[in-house]
C-alpha cells in the first residue's frame, strides 16, 4: 500500500515538480509528506475541538455529569418504587 504511494508521488515529482536529481525528489517528498501529516493533525484537532464543544453545550443544556447521573438515579428510584406500590 505505501510502496504505491511513494510511488505515485516519486512519478508525479519527476514528471510535473521539476526533480532533477533523486536528492530533489527525497527532498520534494519529504515536504509532501510532512504537509500530508499537519494536514491530517489539524483535521484532528478540529475533530477534537467539535466533539468538546459538543459535550460544552451538553453541560449547558443539561448541567454537570455528577448532576445528570443524580436525577438519573432519582428518576430510576421512582420508578422502582412506583412499581413496588402497585401503580
């Protein structure tokens, strides 16, 4: 799988880049590669960022997690005891 991507990167470095010598086209690479991995970093951070805003509003909406899990248990407490009375 990474044998073909070098491989397409090498043929499009030598064809359209300008490489001139194999040391061009290390270098060449070597760029692409690094810019490939901020790229996918900053998608990531995004991602990140995205899903803590998410949990932000949440806790806005509906109040720490210490809290949703007491009415939680309060609602669950109720019903059981609905249910043990009959009702």
């Amino acid at each position: 799988m990474f044998e073909q991507a070098f491989k397409n990167i090498d043929d499009v470095l030598w064809k359209e880049g300008g490489c001139t010598t194999e040391l061009d086209c290390t270098e060449h690479s070597s760029w692409m590669l690094f810019l490939k991995y901020l790229d996918g970093l900053e998608q990531d951070k995004a991602a990140e960022a995205k899903l803590k805003l998410k949990y932000n509003d949440s806790i806005a909406d509906f109040g720490e997690p210490e809290e949703i899990g007491q009415v939680f248990s309060g609602f669950q407490r109720y019903l059981y005891e609905r249910e043990g009375a009959g009702a």
